[in-house]
C-alpha cells in the first residue's frame, strides 16, 4: 500500500495542468489506455488483487491524460492482445513496452518515448549461457506476441544453421513471467526480455536469475493510436512539453535509469 500510494503521489505531483485543447483521444474527461501490467518496471501490479496497474509506462499515460485534462483509465490483458484491442476500440492508447515494426507501422501510428535493448536472462549459476551464439541446441522461452523471436532468435537461427550448428527451439508463453517461471523450473535455458525489465527481475529475485547478454540496439517504444485526426500530434506534443518540464528526468531518478534512455526524436 505505501508503495502504490507513494506512486500515486508522484504521479499526481508530476502531472501539470491542461495546456492543449482536447484531442479526439479524450471523451468524458478520460483517456483509455491498453496495458499488459505484466511487464515490470514499465507496468505492473503491486498485489495481484490491484484494479490499477502501476510503473513507468503507467506515469507517463497519466502524465498524458493531465495535459489534456483528462484521466487515464486503463484496460489490462495479455502481449499478444494489445493491438487487437487497439484495432477494435477499446482502448485510444497503448503504453506498454511495446517497439514499433513494419507490421505494426501499417496499421498504427507509433510515437516514440524510451530507448530500450534486448537481454538474455538465464537461471543464476548457468554458466552455459553466455550470448547469442551459446543458446545453440538449447530453449528459449517468449512470451507471446513479442518482438524477439522474428527479430532476434530467427536471424540468429539463420546463422547458426549457415556454420552447421543446431538452431535454437522456442516456447512460448502467455506472459513474461511464464517464462521465467520456465528458466527457473529447467525446463528453458533462457528467456529474453527488455533491458529495465531484465534488470529489474534479477534485482527483485533473491538472486534467482541473471543477465548474461545485451545486444547493442537503437530499438525504442512507441505509444499506439489509431490513425485518426489529431491523435498523434497532440501525443507527440504532449511527450514534448513533459520533456521540457523536466517530467522524464525526474522519472529517470525515480526509477534507477540513465536519464539517456528518455533522450528520443518524438518527430521520427
């Protein structure tokens, strides 16, 4: 409780007034917003039993919704099902780690608001994992709907199978923390994960798991909208007048992250 309380707090001391007219994501005073609340730091839940999902995505959607005057109301549901709720209206917004790809750039637009890299975590004493090239023969476990498995486990496959070597298998699962729980139980060697939510998992543990790789990466989020009027300019507005306030350096220190991770062109 004192940690959701301390989070509200913040949010609510961080958050300024309107500055903008509303736009076309604001309707009886509230912004809908798509998470997963699987996906700590970026968004979570402190107690399972919690309505409202908490952390640095959860923040910045807050944020959002004051610069319209607005608040933010938020449906949960698994990886693989945000852009489906996306498409099918029920949420004007997702904010929740998610990269923009040539898929997801066809139907939506993307804003940018974090830089983040791809890690490997391996159960702690697993000295077999070590990079890229080490989970040859081995599993892997994904969870759903994620980036990783076309976009670094194929390639890498690609490349193991070019030198003669055995590819990597993959399991998948309906959350990250599915995933672990299979490194943890042995039955995959490792799973990969984004860089803060790695980290936070190793140091949230009791020393359970490591990270053992992170690939070098210009990947970044995005926030999702529909294509519709106004929308993706009055986000990339709003992320903007947050970053001159000093919104996302302070979000930086609150959260343990190099303020360079907020450093993003909300224009590309």
């Amino acid at each position: 409780m004192r940690m959701v309380l301390a989070l509200a707090l913040l949010s609510a001391s961080a958050a300024p007034a309107a500055f903008a007219a509303e736009p076309g994501l604001v309707a009886d005073g509230k912004v809908t917003v798509c998470t997963t609340a699987g996906f700590p730091p970026l968004t979570y839940k402190a107690d399972p039993g919690d309505t409202r999902p908490i952390g640095i995505d959860i923040e910045i959607a807050d944020a959002l919704a004051a610069k319209w005057g607005a608040e933010a109301v938020y449906t949960t549901t698994d990886f693989a099902g945000l852009l489906p709720a996306l498409g099918a209206g029920r949420c004007g917004l997702i904010v929740s780690g998610i990269y923009i790809n040539a898929e997801r750039r066809k139907a939506y637009d993307g804003i940018r608001y974090m830089k983040s890299a791809t890690v490997i975590v391996a159960k702690a004493g697993n000295d077999a994992v070590t990079g890229p090239k080490s989970l040859s023969g081995k599993t892997v476990a994904l969870e759903a709907g994620t980036y990783y498995k076309e976009e670094r486990v194929d390639p890498l496959n690609a490349a193991l199978a070019a030198a003669g070597k055995p590819a990597v298998t993959v399991q998948t699962y309906p959350a990250q923390q599915a995933a672990y729980q299979q490194v943890l139980v042995g039955r995959a060697d490792a799973t990969l994960t984004e860089e803060a939510e790695g980290a936070y998992r190793v140091a949230t543990t009791d020393g359970q798991f490591k990270v053992t790789y992170t690939w070098a990466s210009e990947f970044t989020y995005r926030i999702y909208m529909r294509r519709e009027g106004d929308n993706a300019d009055a986000v990339r507005a709003a992320l903007k007048k947050l970053k001159e306030e000093g919104f996302f350096a302070a979000l930086a220190k609150k959260y343990g992250l190099d303020p360079a991770v907020f450093d993003v062109d909300y224009d590309g």
